[in-house]
C-alpha cells in the first residue's frame, strides 16, 4: 500500500516566458477538448496538473478524472528504475531496487480510464548488501470512471487490485518463505476547479487481504495558478492502517511547480510529517523533513525524460527502534505517449 515516504533540491533558478501556447506540453491529454469549455487558459492549468509528482509506489497522480472525446494521444507510461536507501544509526542500511515495466495509464473513452503498473523489486541489506530473497513481484490495475460536470466541477471513482509475489530468504536457517500478498482498494475523488483555484478531494479505503485488515488513505491537494509558468500549492497527507501494527501517518507537502521553455516540467517539494507504529511501549515512530525535486524534459512529442528524486532525514522518537534514519530515493526513466 505504502506510498513510500516520499518525493536534493533546495533551489532552482530561471524561467523564460512564454506564451500558453508554446507551453502546452505533449501528453495523452494534447488535442483533447472539455466539451462546452473551450477556455485555453484553463485547459492549460489542467495540463499542468497531469505531471504532479511524488515519489511513491506509483509514477505521478492523475488528478483529472476524464475529459470529453478522445484524442490520438491515449496512452502514457513510464518506464525505468528506482533505487531507495534507508541508513540507520542502530541497523544495518536497506537498499530497494526496481525495475519498472510500465506504470501509468490509459484514456479508454470519454469517461473510462484504466491505471496500471508492472514493476520487479529486490531488498539488499547491510554494507555488503546481503541476499535478502527473490525480487517480488508487483502488479496494479486500477479502472477509473470520471465525469466533469461543469468547467468547475469534476468527480471520480477508482477501484483497484495490487498484488505482490515472490519470497523472502532467512539467512539463519538458510531457508525462503513465500510472499503472496493481495489488496484491494476504492477511492472517491472530486476535484473544483474556479478560475486560478483548483481543489482536489479523495479518500480511498483499502483492504489487505493477506492481513485481514483494513488500511485508509487521504492527500488532498490545492493548486493556485500564478501564471502561465508557475503554480504553487500543497498536498495533505493521512494515512491510517488498522492492522496489528496500528501504522499512522501524517504530513505536510507544499510545491511549486513550473512549465519551463522547451516544453520542459519541474516540481519542487518539501515534505513535513511523522509516522507512528506499534503497541505499547514498543509504539514509536520518526519525524521527517524530505526534500524533493521531480522533471520531466521532452525529447519529442512521444518520449520524454522524468527524473524523481528526494533526500529524507528521520529523527526516531520511542523506545524501540533503529535509531534516526538517511534515506535517499531517486526514479529515472522515459516517459512514452501515444
């Protein structure tokens, strides 16, 4: 489920204006029109919205559920990898590396999409990065039915199946315990959208199958569009998982976002939260600050380049625990439309 604690970059400089127009950023949404709303300035402010990053389990976050006729452009995914280090005062470091097959999604008619993602992970641990088990498998499939019904009103609804295979190694015993796990989720979405403003609304439940547990997820989002190069806005996160770990999870993530000459995307965040888990006097968690940066430079208007880094530090309060926490987490890849 985990959105992993996402998404160094503490600065950026330049931006050369330019006219909406020659903005406008090739992606499955090009040539595609709001039925009755022909208003360029806000078609191109929900453009923007298509490339919102975040490091996490998925590539980006479509927040427009649909729009109205469908154009050549249907289709778009990343392909790449990932790489994510944890470093812990207590512990011995961990290392997750993915391969990514495909994530992202598809426009199937004038409301329905469908989300996906294929990916191939494997865990190393310790200076050496030991063995620690076969690479698991990760499959997600997510059809989506969405409606604007007005220039200022949109709203969706999402269902979703994950499921991940592979085993991991016990080095004690020399032995591999299979992993199979499945999850299945809903999530609601409503988005407003009223001149320079846009607000965006979900909250998706999700039950783990393999844990019999139920697990609860919200990130609102509110964007202002200062110009025709520049947003700024926040994300809100909450996470509740009622499982026998009783994991929590909050966090603060204002952005800026820019629309850069050569059709080019940048997103700066930084992220403010605290994640909590446990029982008793084993309860404790970290307190984080993430900084992070996310681009995407076109090489034309089919593939382009995205790059998803963030740098986190982890104080670790409780009595428990590894200690305070480094991570490090970048994604590379080529992002294909068609």
């Amino acid at each position: 489920m985990r959105k992993a604690i996402l998404t160094v970059a503490t600065g950026l400089l330049f931006a050369t204006a330019v006219t909406a127009e020659e903005q406008q950023r090739q992606n499955m949404w090009d040539d595609v029109e709001l039925k009755g709303y022909e208003n360029t300035e806000m078609q191109a402010f929900l453009d923007s919205l298509q490339n919102i990053g975040g490091v996490g389990d998925s590539y980006g976050d479509t927040y427009i559920p649909s729009v109205t006729g469908v154009g050549p452009k249907r289709t778009r995914f990343l392909s790449g990898f990932e790489y994510e280090e944890f470093t812990y005062k207590n512990n011995p470091r961990d290392v997750y590396q993915t391969i990514i097959f495909a994530d992202g999604g598809t426009q199937l008619s004038d409301r329905w999409s469908v989300r996906y993602v294929l990916k191939q992970t494997e865990r190393l641990s310790g200076e050496n990065k030991d063995y620690t088990g076969t690479p698991k498998l990760g499959f997600e499939i997510k059809p989506t039915y969405g409606h604007w019904v007005n220039e200022s009103f949109s709203y969706s609804i999402q269902a979703g199946y994950k499921k991940r295979t592979g085993a991991d190694y016990n080095k004690w015993d020399d032995t591999h315990t299979p992993v199979d796990r499945t999850e299945w989720s809903v999530k609601p979405a409503v988005n407003f959208n009223y001149g320079k403003h846009f607000l965006h609304l979900d909250l998706e439940a999700i039950y783990k199958d393999h844990d019999d547990a139920m697990a609860y997820e919200t990130e609102p989002l509110y964007v202002y569009r200062v110009n025709d190069w520049l947003n700024v806005g926040a994300k809100v996160l909450y996470v509740e998982v009622k499982d026998d770990w009783n994991y929590q999870e909050q966090a603060v993530k204002p952005l800026v976002q820019f629309r850069l000459p050569y059709d080019a995307y940048l997103e700066l965040r930084y992220e403010k939260g605290e994640v909590e888990g446990g029982e008793g006097q084993y309860r404790g968690g970290y307190k984080y600050d993430n900084y992070a940066i996310y681009t995407e430079i076109p090489f034309n208007s089919s593939m382009s380049f995205l790059l998803d880094a963030a740098y986190r530090d982890g104080k670790r309060y409780g009595e428990s625990g590894w200690g305070d926490r480094k991570g490090l987490f970048a994604k590379a890849g080529i992002v294909w439309s068609f």
